[in-house]
C-alpha cells in the first residue's frame, strides 16, 4: 500500500500559496497608505478600520467552506474562492467618480476578497495530506499556509513604494498632488486585480482535485462525514486544549498587531517604524516556520517539543516588549533596536508556530478531515480577535492592558501545550500500514 507522489504536486502548490499570497496582499491594500487613501478616496478612521476588518467578518460562512471542501474537494473550492477574488479586486477598480459609490465598491471589494479568508487559511492541510508524502507534509503545509502572510506582509512594501504620502498642508490642498495620489493608488488596484486573474485563469486552466493515486494510506482512507467530525471535534478535550492553545494568543497577536501603530504611537514610533517592524516579524516568520516544518519531516512526532520552544520564546519576547513599555517603572531601556528586536522576534515565534499547530490538530483528531478541524480553530481565533478589537473600541487612551494581554496569553498557550498529550494517529497509519 505504498503511496505514489507526482512531481505536479509542487505546481498545485505554487498555485494555492499565489493564490493565499494574493488573498493576503489585496486583504491589507489600505492599511501602510491609509494617510494617502483618506485624502484621494476621502476615507475616514472607521473606514480604514472597517477594510481592515472585513478580513475576520469574511470568515462568518467558514463552515460553508469546509463543508464545500470536504464533499467537492479542492478545485471547486479553489475555483469558488479565487473567482471572488477576481470579483473583489474588480470591484475596487471601477471607475465611478462618485466618491461615495467609490467607497461602497471598494468596501464591497474588501469583503468579497475576505470571503476568500477561509479558504487559503484552512486548506493547507488538506492540500499537504492530499498530493504530499507523510515526510513532506508539514513542508507542504507551511509554505501553503505562511504565503498569505507573507502577501500581508508585502503590502507593507508595495504600498508605500508606489504611493506618495502627503506632504505637508500646502501639498494637502493642491488639487494636482491628490490626483497624483489617487492615479497611483489606482496603478495599485489594477495590478492587484490583474494579478488575481492571472492566478484564477491558471486555476481554472489546471488545478486538479487530487492525484490519480494517493501519496499515502492516510490519503487514501475513509474520512469522517460532515457531522460526526464536528461531533468528534467537540467531544475531544485533547483538541479543544489545543485548539486554546492556538486560538488565544494567534487571536490576541492578530489583534495587537494590526493595530501595531497606535500602540506605538505613544511611545514616540513613527508610522513607517510600525510598519517595518509588522514587515520583518511576518518574513521572519515565514522563514523560520518553514524551516521548523521541515525540520519536524525530518524527525517525526516532535511537533509539541517545536510548539513548546515557540511558545516559551513568544512567552519571553512579549514580556519583553510589555516590560520595555513600562520604561517609567521598569528603568528598561526603550530604543529602537529593543522595540525592533522584541516585535519581530514576537512575530517569529508565532507565526512560525502556525503550520506545527496545524499539523498537530489533524494527527490528534484523525480521521476528521483537515479542513474542518483547522477551519474550526482559525474561526475560533478569528472571534478572539474580535473580542479583542470590540474591547479596544472602549479602552482606547491607555495601551498597558493591551500589551499585557500579549504574554499572558503566550504564557496560557504554553501551559495547555505542556499538559498537552500528543498522539500521531495519521503518521502511525502510515507508518505501520503501508510497511
């Protein structure tokens, strides 16, 4: 019962990592030139943060997805997904000279595009168990599931290299200099959409749903139906531990970074410095995650060491940060380079802890299909993240409260971990059956 891998199964890869890195890019357009957005399109603060946020409200029909994944399989959800994609992009692009209308199709454009969350989020998994061999999967799933950061983390250069902030009062009022701006925030949204329909003709042109033979016995098992894996999912108290462990602090850093510069704000950093810092810690993240997902194909059945590595490492660098805040009562020294240093190594920590997390989940509750059990934690961490911002809505002249939510919930994550009692129920299929 030994498995077959086919040498496409790189080239469906490559087309769901552009087309997670294209969700990721178009997802945070707005935020690193918000200031040239308000004077060409005429946005105000909640605009901004509602583009920001229809990212997490795209995730309310999640379950629609993995619902759709688990019967039709990839390429109909594949199709689906980049095709509003295609949609939203579009919309942002319409010509219309009503500024209000304008913002209506972008706004509408924004939500189209997070609709297409669920999809390049969850399906890593599914993809990595589907076309990959067992001492390949984690490889798989992280280079799949970290591109859509990295696309986020791209905005923060492609941006503000193309667009103009506006400079100075007198610029403000020159008619000239905001039809400057807005003609190169256009240049943007047509190259965004016509990357998006490059990856959505090529989908479309070739993007199997599975290979003619399966890479492994656990690939070609029977999965749970729609129903009993929820079932299962909620009746696993191993899961539901490690679905905290996930859920918590990803949500809280999701939360915290996306408003990364008002919280430095008070602490005299600049606005570029906030977005160099989110750039770094998303690469720096993508990097190591892949390297840390390699190494654990490598040497089987470490994923809950790797996580507890991460963790302790997330642990101390957000203590780090939060005490470095409190430069008045601590005496630590608040520079630059340790603000740099503790946010990036922060954002290394976590981000690379993704794809482990992931790989984790589908050993603990196989045979429940890969997409809904990861579609069940990034939905969860999305409402932590909401329930993190509707606070921020309320308590927002003081930050300490913020920070300190940062390691306490790295240290909480730490200690579920610990408890934690791993099981690799699909890697002992493979390993045992197909010998």
């Amino acid at each position: 019962l030994s498995g077959r891998v086919y040498g496409r199964r790189w080239l469906v890869l490559l087309l769901f990592s552009l087309l997670g890195f294209a969700q990721g890019l178009v997802w945070n357009t707005w935020g690193p030139i918000q200031n040239s957005a308000r004077l060409a399109f005429g946005f105000s603060g909640w605009d901004i943060a509602l583009l920001v946020f229809w990212g997490p409200i795209g995730f309310a029909p999640c379950f629609f997805f993995m619902w759709l994944m688990d019967k039709k399989g990839l390429r109909v959800t594949v199709l689906l997904t980049s095709s509003l994609m295609v949609l939203g992009a579009g919309l942002r692009c319409v010509p219309v000279s009503d500024l209000e209308i304008r913002k209506k199709l972008i706004h509408g454009g924004q939500l189209l595009n997070g609709l297409a969350g669920p999809t390049v989020m969850n399906a890593a998994p599914f993809l990595s168990t589907t076309w990959f061999s067992p001492d390949e999967r984690a490889t798989a799933t992280a280079i799949a599931s970290l591109l859509n950061y990295l696309g986020s983390a791209a905005a923060f250069l492609v941006g503000p290299l193309v667009v103009p902030p506006p400079n100075g009062t007198a610029q403000l009022a020159a008619p000239s200099n905001t039809q400057h701006i807005k003609d190169r925030i256009e240049a943007v949204l047509y190259a965004e959409f016509g990357m998006v329909s490059l990856i959505f003709s090529a989908a479309l042109a070739y993007f199997p749903s599975r290979p003619p033979f399966p890479p492994s016995v656990a690939a070609a098992s029977q999965r749970l139906s729609y129903r009993r894996s929820f079932c299962r999912l909620l009746s696993n108290f191993r899961f539901l531990m490690i679905a905290l462990a996930y859920a918590i602090p990803l949500g809280v850093f999701s939360g915290w970074s996306g408003v990364l510069d008002l919280i430095l704000t008070p602490i005299h950093v600049s606005q570029v410095d906030a977005g160099w810092i989110g750039f770094w810690s998303i690469v720096g993240g993508c990097v190591v995650g892949i390297a840390m997902a390699r190494f654990a194909d490598f040497i089987r059945g470490m994923l809950k060491f790797i996580l507890l590595l991460l963790l302790s490492g997330a642990t101390l660098a957000s203590t780090w940060f939060t005490l470095t805040c409190l430069t008045s009562v601590t005496h630590l020294p608040l520079t630059t380079a340790t603000l740099y240093t503790s946010c990036i190594l922060l954002g290394i920590f976590l981000n690379s802890s993704v794809p482990i997390f992931f790989e984790l989940f589908v050993e603990t509750v196989y045979p429940v299909p890969e997409g809904i059990s990861c579609g069940v934690v990034t939905f969860l961490s999305n409402v932590f993240m909401g329930v993190l911002l509707f606070f921020l809505t309320f308590y927002h002249t003081e930050f300490s409260w913020f920070n300190w939510c940062l390691p306490g919930s790295c240290l909480l994550s730490l200690l579920l971990i610990l408890c934690f009692r791993e099981s690799y129920d699909r890697l002992y299929l493979d390993v045992v059956v197909s010998v």
